[in-house]
C-alpha cells in the first residue's frame, strides 16, 4: 500500500524560507496527483492553502507557494511569520475518488 | 458566505453505529463533492469518503465496510454511518466540500468529538 509521506516536524527561523515536502513510498508526485495543502493549529479545522499543485486559495499570502520538486509536491513558505507555527498537511489523489492525507509536518518557528 | 456545521451525539459505546450530520447552509448542496474527514486525539487527518449530491459515493478503502453517507438534499444536509465502532474511532470528526476534477477541500466545518466508550 502506498504511503503519503511528510516531514514529521520541520523549524524555520522568523523572516527565513522554508520547504516541506510530500512524496510517496513508492512512485513520484506529480501534477496529477492534484497535491494540496492544509494549514491546522491546534483546536481549530484545517484551512485550506494550495490546490492543485501551486494555486493559492482565497485569502491565502503569496509568502504560500506551492511547486513539484524532485519527485514530491513542496509548499515553500517565504519570510516565514510566527504565525505560521502550525502542522501542515498534504493531500493526494489517488485516482478513482481516493484522497489520500499525509502524516503531516509540525512546523516551528524559532 | 458557506458555512458547514457538524452535529450529533458525542458518546457512542462500543460496538454501536456512529452517527453524525452536517448542515450546509449559504449555498445548496446540489453542487460539489461532500467529504467526511477524521482525526484522532493527536493525530493527522484521515479521508473516510464522500458522496456527491446525485448521490455517488467513495469510501477510503480501510473503512468501507463500515461506513455509510448519504445525502438528504431538501434538508441541504449529508451523514456518516459508521458502524461497529472502537475506541480507536475516537476522533474529531469534520465535514467539508470538495472539489471534483481538482479534488482538494474547500470549506471546511469546526469538527466535533466523538468518544467511543462506555
């Protein structure tokens, strides 16, 4: 069974750049995958940031990209804020109406 | 402005169904996909399935035996099934829109904790 597999933690310092990943135990990602990513603080419901690969959803900083890099879907954060100390999850699709989420990555900022 | 409100009992026992509802409201069902997401205490997220409103279904395979959703369209509402559960079905469960031909979630409800114990 193939895995979707994330960072488990990652920590960047305020104002610097950061790239978490998202790949497969097996295989590459790639666009057709349709990778999206999600932004979850604690208590609160995930908040939806990229889609389909690299579009950013409704109100989301352009400091929030997303690309496919090295055989895995990335979202870079650029100038990195204390407010974006969340986990971080992706989503693949894995054809037939399967969604598959990744373990998630617990960012820091420090 | 959507809005998706997850609703129902917070305690099940062991072994009983699982059963949960979510409301729509500022906008009318009769569009996209409607997913059912979990998450237990401390840890990530896990797609349990989806229905459409012609009434589709998709169903993460590691639970398909279990679980159930439909949709009541007048009521602009959709509800998870989820049968002989166990302590390891404890978990905050949300409700949220997905995008078909994209397949990402859009909109997303508050969640709601369901404890199974007795």
């Amino acid at each position: 069974q193939t895995v979707v597999t994330q960072e488990p933690s990652f920590s960047v310092s305020p104002g610097g750049t950061v790239t978490l990943t998202c790949g497969l135990t097996s295989g590459s990602v790639s666009t057709s995958f349709y990778p999206s990513w999600y932004q979850q603080t604690p208590g609160q419901a995930p908040r939806t940031l990229i889609y389909r690969t690299n579009t950013r959803s409704s109100g989301v900083p352009d400091r929030f990209s997303g690309s496919i890099l090295a055989n895995k879907a990335a979202l870079t954060i650029t100038g990195a804020q204390a407010d974006d100390e969340s986990d971080y999850y992706c989503v693949l699709y894995m054809g037939g109406g399967t969604s598959v989420f990744g373990g998630g990555t617990k960012l820091t900022v420090l | 402005q959507v809005q998706l409100q997850e609703s129902g009992p917070g305690l099940v026992k062991p072994s009983e169904t699982l059963s949960l509802t979510c409301t729509v409201s500022g906008d009318s069902i009769s569009s996209y996909y409607w997913s059912w997401i979990r998450q237990p205490p401390g840890k990530g997220l896990e797609w349990i399935g989806y229905i459409h409103y012609s009434g589709s279904t998709n169903y993460n395979p590691s639970l398909k035996s279990r679980v159930t959703i439909s949709v009541d369209t007048p009521k602009n509402q959709f509800s998870l099934k989820l049968s002989s559960v166990t302590a390891a079905d404890t978990a905050v469960y949300f409700c949220a829109s997905q995008w078909g031909g994209d397949w990402y979630f859009d909109l997303w409800g508050r969640g709601t904790l369901v404890t199974v114990s007795s």
